[in-house]
C-alpha cells in the first residue's frame, strides 16, 4: 500500500511539474499580400510552435491623425480581416492555437508610442476610431474561437492619456469576445499600464536592453536580465496575472543585445552566433519560470524556404542556427 501511495505521489509530482513547464510557444506570424496554404504552415509546427499570433493592420496617416484606416481592398490579404480569418483556420487545423493581435501601422514607420492627438476634438474622433478597428477583430477572434485577443500594441501614449476609454473599449470588447485577453506594452512601459487588472496577462513586448558586448556570453545576458525580469515578477504577484512576451527576438548581428527594439538596416554587422545566445539566455531565465505564460517570437514569415537564412541578419530565426535553438526549447516546454 505504501509503494503505491508513493506511486501515486511522484506521479502526480511529476504532473505537476510537467503542467508547471508548459508554456505559449508562439510565432508572430507575417501579415502577406496572399493566401496561405498547408505549406506555409508545415514550417511552424515543426519548429514545435502551439501558438501563433495573427497580425491585421490598420494605418494611420500620421501620429496625429484621427484615423485607422482597416480592413480595406487596399491592404495586403494577411492585414484584412478576411485574411486574418484564412491564416487563423488552416492554423488552427494544425492543432496551433490563436492570438488574434490587430496592430498599427504609422506612415514612415513612426513609433506607435508616440501616437497622441492634439485636441479634445480630435481624440474622440480618434478613439471612435480605434475602437470600430479593435471590435471589427474582437468579433473576429470571437467567430474563430480564438484562445486569445490583444486589445492593442505598444500605444503608451494613449493609454496614459485617456483610462477612462480604455476601460470602456475593454468591456465592450468583454461583451463580444468571451476569451482571453492580454495588450501589448513595450519593454520600457509595461508598469505603467493601469487596466491590467481587467485583463488575462500582463502583455509585454520583451526588447530590453543586456548587454553592449558585440557577442555577450550567455552568462553575461542571463546576468543582464535579472533587473529586468525582478520587475516583472513584483508587477506579476502584485496583480496576479502572469507575464506574457506578446513579442520577443533578436536580430542575428553584433551587439544584438544593446537595443533589441532597433530594426533599421544601415550598419549592421551579422552575427549568427549572436542571436543563438541571446534566444537561448531568454528561455534559460523565463521559461521554467511559473509566474511566466509564454511568448511570441518576432517574425516568421510565411515562405520559409525564401526566408531568413545565413546572410540574413534581421529577427526571424528562419534558415539559421537560431531556429533549432527555437525548435529544441519550444520541444522542451510543450
């Protein structure tokens, strides 16, 4: 009787331990001017991804513009809303779960962070806006089932501008889309955010500063993240909610580490090496960590024989060392 009752025990403490490991393995999921098919899927689940977030866009003129111009005929496929729906069912037929995530696109590229307009007028203007663009996807995530919606991406600006209509715009959203929900905040505002006690997950998009070395060592980044992640684990038990990476990633070049958030092109040096290290610093910290759900890897684009590669120094991990470093870790965590 004995023998089975620790049977039982080790076997139940081994469950747990198995439950408490498994995590958001998740792709960001490119938004492309046509349609996908099964093989442009096959390559996300043998990199062992269970999620993938699905990117419709809508655009805005300027960073003062009262507008979000979506789901028009103009747009790519993938940034519409009957392309958002085309790649999240034939994901979802492979067993890969959704995060619907609607982004913004500012004219020349502008930071979304900065978005914020210059009257009373013109915000609730914008905010009509912004709504009708965030419930045209919530019915969306809601038609498809989706597991999870994102309310927004990196909008520190507006959010801390007006609360009161991003309380609203999160019951509305409550009322249409029974899910759960997270926002995408960046790595320098994530603490900020005042309505994540509404939400399912404290979104973070994971760009933080660790190092200025060309190629740091893993142990110089794991030491690099402890400020860091400290923070978010005091912000993750005093609300409650467990940290999700609704982006994270590294760009293969030198001193990948300094600014992870830089993705301009001029005077960039690869560095494969670089990016192995630094994915692998990141899943050695966070993801045997309970306080911690997941995160979405930045990007992956949908044909992967004619993406990435080992000339290609931008963040997709496709066609490089760093993808198997992906592939092992998503393996491990399932």
């Amino acid at each position: 009787m004995k023998f089975r009752l620790l049977c039982i025990f080790f076997g139940l403490l081994q469950f747990s331990c198995t439950s408490q490991t498994k995590k958001i393995n998740g792709v960001s999921f490119v938004a492309a001017p046509n349609e996908i098919d099964q093989t442009h899927v096959n390559p996300v689940v043998k990199v062992n991804a269970n999620y993938a977030a699905i990117m419709p866009f809508g655009f805005m003129k300027q960073l003062t513009a009262p507008e979000v111009i979506h789901n028009t005929d103009r747009q790519w496929f993938g940034e519409t809303r009957k392309g958002a729906k085309q790649y999240a069912e034939l994901l979802q037929k492979n067993n890969i779960k959704i995060m619907i995530k609607p982004q913004i696109w500012v004219w020349n590229g502008e930071f979304t962070g900065f978005i914020a307009m210059e009257s009373e007028e013109t915000w609730k203007q914008f905010e009509t806006s912004y709504e009708s663009f965030i419930l045209e996807y919530a019915h969306l995530a809601a038609e498809i089932n989706a597991e999870m919606y994102c309310i927004g991406t990196e909008l520190h600006k507006f959010v801390a501008a007006r609360p009161a209509f991003w309380k609203e715009l999160i019951t509305k959203v409550k009322k249409v889309y029974k899910g759960k929900l997270t926002y995408a905040e960046n790595w320098d505002s994530f603490d900020k955010v005042p309505f994540w006690s509404e939400l399912d997950f404290i979104g973070v998009d994971a760009y933080f500063p660790l190092s200025e070395e060309k190629t740091p060592t893993l142990e110089t980044l794991q030491i690099g993240w402890q400020l860091h992640k400290n923070k978010m684990i005091a912000l993750s038990k005093k609300l409650d909610r467990k940290v999700l990476f609704t982006e994270y990633g590294y760009r293969s070049m030198e001193y990948t580490a300094k600014e992870p958030w830089d993705s301009s092109r001029k005077g960039k040096v690869l560095n494969l090496k670089a990016q192995e290290i630094a994915l692998q610093a990141m899943y050695n910290e966070f993801w045997k960590e309970d306080w911690f759900a997941g995160g979405f890897i930045w990007k992956w684009f949908h044909h992967y024989e004619k993406s990435g590669g080992l000339e290609n120094h931008q963040f997709t991990p496709q066609n490089k060392p760093a993808e198997n470093v992906v592939r092992e870790n998503y393996k491990l965590h399932q």
